[in-house]
C-alpha cells in the first residue's frame, strides 16, 4: 500500500499546472509475452494493452495490462507508469519513468515492485537503463540495460535489432547463469493502421542446467510475432 500511495503521490505532483493534455492507447496481440527474453505467459499468446495521458510539459502517466501465466493462481499483470520526456537537440532526446510492476493474484507471497527507467535515443538508435533496488519484492537489486537500432529497409518496413543485458545481485545463483544477455533480430512495418513485427528471439541461457523451454518462465529461442493497434 505504501508503494501504491507513493506511486499516486506522483502522479499527481506531475499533473499540477499542466495545461493540455493528450490521451491515446493501443491494444496488441503476440504469441508470447516475453519480458528481457523470459516468458511471462508460459510460451503462450498474450492480449495487452495500455492507456496514456501525456502533457505539453513533457510529463507522462498511463496503465498497461496483459494476461500472465507463472504456474500459479496469478492471470493478470498491471504496470503503472509516470515519467518525463525532453530533447537536447532534433535528434537526441531522453525520457525518465518511474514504474509500478503489480500481480492480481500471485499467491505465493507478493512480488510487486518499483523500477526506474533511463532512456537515451539518438537518431534510429535507443539506449534503455533500468534498476529496482527491490526487484519483484525480493529486497535484492536487478538492472537491465538494453541497445536498440530500427533502419529502415524500405518506406514501410524496418530491419530491427536489439541486444539486453540482466545483472545485479537478484540474479546472482539463479542457475548457473547469474546475469545473461538477450537478443533479437527483425521486421517491423505498419499496414492499415496496424503495426506489426515478426523477431527471432536469442540468449545466454542456453545449456541444460539454464534453458526452460516448457512451462512457466520459458527462455528458449523462438519466433516472437505481434500486431498492434492504437488509439
């Protein structure tokens, strides 16, 4: 409760003296749910969507939501989220949010948590950093950093390649890969209003002791496919 009351509090420092703002969402589909490269779904597909309000000031708030399977009770994950966006030139811009990560229904003790994102973007290039100091209520730290570069193929489709990297004291003894890498490469175009984008899904974890390719948490490398609509 006191994390919900504090994520609140900001919210609502942010909407002061805000003059216009714009409201959008989206809702999206994929064959799997797949957070820094782990299963969130259990290899299955997923339906999200979110809800943003944005200010001239640069400041942000909104909801995303998506079903989840981790072998329990727990069928629904909310994100909560509120930040703030500048530029420092035309083409390098930043943005900073502060998330709340919650489970309806998690009956295995509770393993909602805040997380501090940093992005960077350059041109066609993003650079994502993000840390918790109490990452899924454990009381121990994870950071993810993560590169991103979209080049566009043609006036529709782009070419996409990502790379992530997980590490802090949370994954520490996981297995026996205590921090490990994500990556995929891909396509991504937009027809009809829609957007939509097909990756291969790569990492780190993949020896026996580490890969789970069935069932809760899976991390083995796949075929990510996904479409999109806003509003």
């Amino acid at each position: 409760m006191i994390k919900i009351a504090l994520f609140t509090s900001l919210i609502s420092a942010f909407s002061i003296n805000t003059i216009a703002a714009e409201v959008s969402g989206s809702v999206s589909f994929t064959n799997d749910y797949r957070f820094r490269g782990i299963s969130q779904t259990a290899g299955d597909a997923a339906v999200q969507g979110s809800l943003d309000v944005s200010f001239e000031n640069g400041i942000y708030a909104g909801v995303w939501g998506s079903n989840v399977d981790f072998g329990d009770e727990a069928n629904l994950e909310v994100d909560y989220y509120a930040g703030y966006a500048g530029s420092i030139t035309e083409e390098l811009s930043y943005d900073a949010t502060l998330f709340y990560f919650q489970y309806p229904g998690y009956n295995t003790g509770n393993i909602d948590f805040l997380e501090i994102d940093f992005g960077l973007h350059y041109k066609n290039i993003s650079f994502l950093y993000a840390v918790s100091n109490d990452y899924v209520n454990s009381s121990e730290s994870a950071h993810y950093a993560s590169l991103d570069y979209s080049l566009p193929i043609t006036e529709t489709i782009n070419f996409d390649l990502h790379a992530g990297y997980a590490f802090g004291d949370y994954w520490d003894g996981i297995r026996d890969f205590n921090d490990y890498q994500d990556y995929s490469i891909g396509l991504s175009s937009s027809f009809a209003g829609i957007d939509v984008s097909i990756a291969y899904l790569m990492n780190s974890m993949d020896t026996k002791a580490d890969e789970v390719s069935t069932g809760a948490f899976r991390n083995d490398d796949m075929v990510l496919l996904s479409a999109s609509r806003s509003f």
